[in-house]
C-alpha cells in the first residue's frame, strides 16, 4: 500500500472528527467560547482548507491562497469528510518521499488533529462530552472510501 502510514493518518483523523462531531446539539455549529475563538463551523472550515490546500499542493504542486465559503455545519462537516476520501485517493497514487510524508504529518495533519482536540473539548464545554477510549487499540481500517 503507497503511503500507507500517511493513509492511516487520515484514517486516524476520520475516526477522530466522527466522535468529536457525534451527539452534537442543532446550536453546535455556532458555539463560542469566548472572543477571538473560533466557532466549530469556522474550525471545521479550516480544517477543510487546510486538507484541500495539502492535496492540490500534491497534485499539481503549487499553493492554494484562496479561502473556502464558509458553509452551515452541515455542509462543512460534507465537504471535510469529501476531502478526507480525495486525499487519501490522491495519497494511493504516489508513493511520496519519507522526508515529504514526514513534514505532512508535522504540519497539516497534526494542525488538524490539533483542531479536533479544539472542537472535542467544545462539545464537553457545550454539554455533550466525548467519551472516554483508547485511542490507540481502536478499530480503524487505513483507507477511505
């Protein structure tokens, strides 16, 4: 499998988001923890431009500067999780570099998981707490579909 740490990755972050998304209230997308905080919609906006950004970076090599619409919840919780299978297709084609794979992982990957911690800890701050795992003996298969 080409990429396959890089895949499982995204795997990772799949499995992630879907918890810190899951059970969420109908106000979710609007919550705030104060002034100058980023509300979940604008995280998850980010997040996707972050993803979107990496993947044209690997296919046709060059920088994207151009900032998404910002989508109700719904939609950017759509077209991160679209993003998510487009990266991984993008990922199975070429077999990158360790060097490259291992900026990705410092960088996009790791702000992403960074954000998911972010919107994890809104939902608890919001009511509606994630539960409890060990993350590291869950059932996660490398690979989007």
């Amino acid at each position: 499998m080409k990429n396959e740490l890089l895949r499982h990755t995204i795997s990772t972050i799949k499995y992630r988001f879907e918890k810190s998304i899951a059970d969420k209230n109908e106000n979710f997308g609007e919550f705030t923890i104060g002034k100058g905080s980023r509300t979940p919609i604008e995280l998850i906006n980010h997040m996707y431009h972050v993803l979107y950004s990496t993947r044209i970076f690997l296919e046709e090599e060059r920088f994207n500067t151009e900032q998404p619409e910002t989508l109700n919840l719904t939609q950017e919780i759509e077209r991160f999780n679209s993003e998510l299978i487009n990266i991984n297709i993008a990922l199975d084609i070429n077999e990158l570099p360790i060097n490259y794979s291992k900026r990705l992982i410092q960088g996009p990957f790791s702000d992403i998981l960074t954000h998911i911690g972010q919107i994890s800890m809104m939902q608890r701050l919001n009511g509606k707490p994630i539960d409890g795992e060990d993350f590291s003996v869950a059932s996660i298969k490398t690979g989007i579909n």
